[in-house]
C-alpha cells in the first residue's frame, strides 16, 4: 500500500523537487499539495507544476482542506509556516517531515513538542551523504581529540536566508557534543580585524553565499603538519527530496515521537 504524503509549499524550488521525488518513489504517492492561499497557482495541477506531467492533485491554499488527505506531510517551507503545521498535523494526527531551518529556539520546541501526539522526523538535512558525513565527524572528533583545530565552512545559493546553514551548524553539534564542548560558548561566526591568537577550543564557521550553489559543506581539522578535511558537496536538491521522501515513508510506521535522518538510516 501507498504512503499517502502531502507537500506543502509544493510550488517551490524544494516543492517541485518533492514532487518528481514522491512521483519517482515506490510506496509513496502525492495525494495533496499545499501553498500560501495568495498564490496564482491554487487549482493548477502539481504534477504539471513541477514540470512532469498532471497527477490530478490540485494545489489548495489551505492544510485543512486535505487533512484527510494524506498520512504524512512534507514542510521545507519557513519556520513560523512549519510551526502552525507541525500544530495542525499533530492534532489532526498526521505525521510531519520538517525539512526547515533558521527557527528561533521558541519555535523548535513548539514544533518539537507536537512529537508528544504525533510522529516528527526533523533534520536540518536529509541528504543521505550529508547523514553519512555526521557519522564520520563524530568518529574524526573521537580520533583526533584536542589537537586539532576545527573550522566549518559552508556555501549555498544567493536565495538562502539563514546562516550558517542549520547543516553546518549540525556539523558543529556533533563535533562539539563528542568532544564534551558547549557549541554555543565556542563558536566563532566569522573573523574580521585584530582577533588574536585562536582560542584552542574555538569551532570556526565561515559562510558564503552566491549564484546556484544547492550546498557545500567541509568540516576542517587542522594539527600542526596535516590537516583532515570531511566534505560533502550537493549538486541537486534531488538529493534532499529522495531522503525526505524516503524519511516519509519510514515516519509512516510510527505513532508519535521525535525522529531524525540518523534513525531513518540506522545510524545510531
């Protein structure tokens, strides 16, 4: 049987690609589509939307019409727009991939406490590499200790509207959590002047934004004579719409709770 899944902001750059992803996916099938109830498009075809031919799935501007619609839904739209959904399904019993980032700390506990009624699958990236990649710096931190220094750098699109990306900035948790580091007391958000001599436990992040870029990513741990450097580099959003389709489908067999990409994958 089909996973029935929901896109919202399903007009999007991300929407369109969750789209072909779920209409290429076995097991999952769109059964709604979402976008803000000002946008021209209400009533047009999602299939046709995304450029891959009608599904008969009428975008709707409002979540409630199709609550009935759908067992999972998929938001990678803005923060206060995740949060009322995250709201809405939790109570009407649907579940919810959030693929948003940037939220203010009040705004990820309202979407984190709906895990207490439903089942949430949260990540700030549902790149299977990108995943792949937390794994590998939780075991380069082990190995590597104190003795390195350690620097984010991350790139994305012109478009992006928060920074350091929540991946980079996930990157800079798992680092800082394995080696016993507060992150929020040992980050340094880019350097500029007379800034003195590197704090030995400082985790540098330097971001930049620019043209197309879907996102790269490099975690650098520098020692006196070698240097070790963890980098992934994302050439479509593909990528990021098969792992939250693929996260839909895993969420589906459960009740409630809070999730990440590293339970879908079976990495912790």
């Amino acid at each position: 049987m089909n996973i029935r899944i929901a896109v919202t902001g399903a007009a999007g750059r991300m929407g369109k690609m969750l789209i072909e992803a779920i209409a290429n996916a076995s097991g999952a099938q769109l059964t709604a589509a979402i976008e803000r109830p000002d946008s021209g498009l209400i009533g047009a075809d999602a299939g046709e939307i995304a450029g891959i031919g009608k599904l008969g799935v009428p975008l709707v501007g409002d979540i409630e019409q199709v609550l009935d619609q759908f067992d999972v839904l998929i938001d990678f739209t803005a923060p206060a727009a995740t949060q009322l959904n995250a709201q809405i399904c939790a109570r009407a019993g649907n579940k919810i991939v959030v693929g948003t980032t940037g939220f203010t700390p009040e705004q990820k506990a309202a979407v984190i406490s709906s895990s207490g009624t439903t089942a949430v699958c949260m990540a700030s990236n549902f790149s299977t590499g990108v995943n792949l990649c937390f794994k590998l710096l939780e075991l380069a931190a082990q190995v590597l200790g104190d003795d390195v220094d350690i620097e984010i750098y991350e790139a994305h699109h012109r478009h992006k509207v928060d920074a350091p990306s929540g991946t980079a900035l996930s990157m800079g948790e798992v680092v800082a959590s394995t080696l016993g580091r507060n992150l929020k007391e040992v980050a340094v958000y880019g350097r500029e002047g007379q800034t003195g001599v590197r704090p030995q436990k400082a985790i540098g992040f330097a971001t930049v934004r620019a043209g197309d870029i879907v996102g790269d990513h490099t975690v650098m741990f520098a020692a006196e004579g070698e240097r070790v450097e963890i980098t992934h580099k994302a050439s479509s959003r593909m990528a990021f719409a098969r792992g939250a389709v693929r996260a839909a489908c895993w969420l589906a067999g459960k009740d409630k709770g809070l999730f990440d990409m590293q339970d879908v994958l079976g990495l912790k």
